[in-house]
C-alpha cells in the first residue's frame, strides 16, 4: 500500500474533524421497525376479542350455571381430592426417581439392572392399566402375609381391604411417576462435571455427602423445570382415576351433569379449577428456578410483571 493510499486521520481540533464530530451527534439512531410483527401480533388480538366475544354472548355456554357450580361442595371436596392425589403421587415420584437415578449411576450391575427393569415396565405400559391393575391387586393376592422370609407369618392383611380406591390411584401414580422422575433426575445428575466429584473425594467427603451437597444442589437447575412440568400433567393425569370410581374433581362434575344433564357447563367448572390450580404451580415453578439459578451463568426466568414492563418499554422506544 502506497502513502498515497492510506487514510488520512483528521486531528479534532481540526474545521473538518469538528464537522464530523458534530455531524455525528446530530444523527439519531431509529430503531429497526418490524412492521410484520405488529401486524400479526394485531390479527392474533382480533381473533381472540371476536373469539371471547363469542364464547362469552354465547347463551349455550350458561355461564349462570358455571358460577353456581364454581364453589359447589362436592366439586371443592373432588378438588381437594385431587391435589391430595397429586402431592402423594408427586411425593412418591421423586422419592423413587431419586433412588432410581442413583441405582442407574452404581457400580453395582444388579442395582443397575433392577433400575433398568423398573423405569422399562413403568414406563412400558399405559398408566391406566396399571391403575387397574391395582385396584384389582386382590384378585392376585387376596392376602398379604408379613413375616419373616420362610417363616410362619406374622400378620395377615385382606388385601382388598388395604387397596381402596384412593390407594390404587396413589400408588399406580406414584409408581409411574417414578419411572419418569428417575431419568430426570438422572439426567440433572449427569450435568455436573465429574472432576467436582473428583475433588470433593479428594477433600474426604463420601459419595454419599458427594451427592447432597456437591452434586444435587447443582444438579437441581436441571432437575426443576421438568419436574414442574411433571407437577402439572400429575394434576391433569389424576382425572384418569375415574375410571376407578375415585372421587376427584371430573368424577364429581360427572356424578352432577348425569343427573342434570348440564354437561358442557359442569366441564368448563372443571376446566377453570385445572386453569387456576396449573397457573398457581406455573409461579410457584418459576419462583424456585430463580431460586436455584443463583451463581448460574444462564440468567433466571424473568416474572410475568418483567416481560410485560420490558415489552412496554420496547413498545415506546419504536412509537415515533
């Protein structure tokens, strides 16, 4: 490259480089418009004004009944009953998952092995069979003797005393739920980098304080999300006990609207109790990743009040 060809740096104290400089502080950044994007963001908006405004003029929809059967008794008694089933079957998942997760990761191969047969039966099979299955253990077992192995029982229960209802739905909820629960927390466990394993042995903690304190708490970024997810097709999955006649909210709507015949009313009760039962665990989710993002490098999930405050503020920086 010649003298002749290389660019001349004009000092700032210059006529040229102050008209320069004064040039670019006049120039006014215009944020890119996205003109596509609002249009259909305002398409979406219109079809679902003009589909609420139909739902909601709608006389078929009985909206009057809804509200009657909003807080009925029986329907509150089914939803209490159906977030006892989810927190018993959650509760049994994860203690099982977690069990499950570690025996996968032993050195021992049988402990592997039975892992591996669990999470492949449970997870192999409709849940609804093995909530039948169950509830008919009785005709398999119609006694359960505890005693010493090989040796005269000491107590004899009626199995189909013990295997009500409620106990079938909890336990072929519980158990399914463990088989999917076991891959998530095994998953979450493989994130953590082996060589903090490596040191933690290294300083003389035990695998077993290894586990509580080094890798679940790191682990758990991982294991959250999903789970939450679980949480919720739990309380969805519970409506599948009717099939058993177990008393959660679909079977009490149903025990109504057959004698009434109100279907499509007692149906939308129904589907507000899981809309807002859903979104309270939605928040709740969100508050225990913010939790567990802490010293993370991936940033936490930001609240709805932030998504909101932070499209209004785009919102304004492109209104001209």
């Amino acid at each position: 490259m010649t003298p002749s060809n290389v660019p001349q740096l004009l000092p700032l104290g210059s006529p040229a480089g102050t008209a320069a400089t004064d040039q670019s502080r006049r120039t006014k950044v215009v944020p890119l418009r996205h003109a596509g994007r609002w249009v259909g963001g305002a398409i979406a908006f219109l079809l679902a004004a003009m589909t609420a405004r139909e739902i909601i003029s709608n006389p078929r929809f009985e909206w009057g009944v809804v509200g009657h059967y909003l807080a009925a008794g029986p329907i509150i008694r089914g939803l209490m009953t159906t977030l006892e089933l989810t927190a018993l079957a959650m509760l049994i998942g994860i203690v099982f998952g977690m069990v499950l997760a570690i025996m996968r990761l032993s050195e021992n191969p049988v402990s592997r092995a039975i892992a591996w047969l669990y999470i492949g039966l449970f997870r192999g099979t409709p849940v609804l069979v093995q909530l039948i299955f169950w509830f008919n253990l009785s005709a398999l077992f119609p006694h359960m003797a505890i005693g010493l192995p090989f040796g005269p029982p000491l107590l004899l229960v009626d199995v189909n005393a013990l295997i009500t209802p409620f106990a079938a739905a909890v336990l072929g909820l519980g158990l399914n739920e463990g088989a999917y629960m076991a891959e998530i927390v095994r998953s979450g466990i493989l994130s953590v980098s082996p060589g903090q394993r490596q040191a933690a042995g290294a300083l003389g903690l035990s695998r077993a304080q290894t586990m509580r304190r080094i890798v679940l708490p790191q682990a758990m970024r991982v294991i959250i999300p999903p789970t939450g997810n679980q949480v919720v097709g739990m309380l969805k999955m519970t409506s599948i006990v009717s099939v058993i006649a177990m008393s959660e909210l679909l079977y009490s709507a149903q025990a109504i609207y057959t004698q009434t015949y109100e279907t499509i009313p007692l149906l939308l009760v129904v589907s507000i109790w899981y809309l807002t039962v859903t979104s309270i665990l939605t928040v709740g989710q969100s508050f225990i990743e913010k939790r567990y993002a802490h010293g993370s490098a991936t940033p936490a999930p930001s609240s709805f009040s932030g998504r909101l405050r932070r499209n209004l503020i785009s919102f304004r920086s492109v209104t001209p």
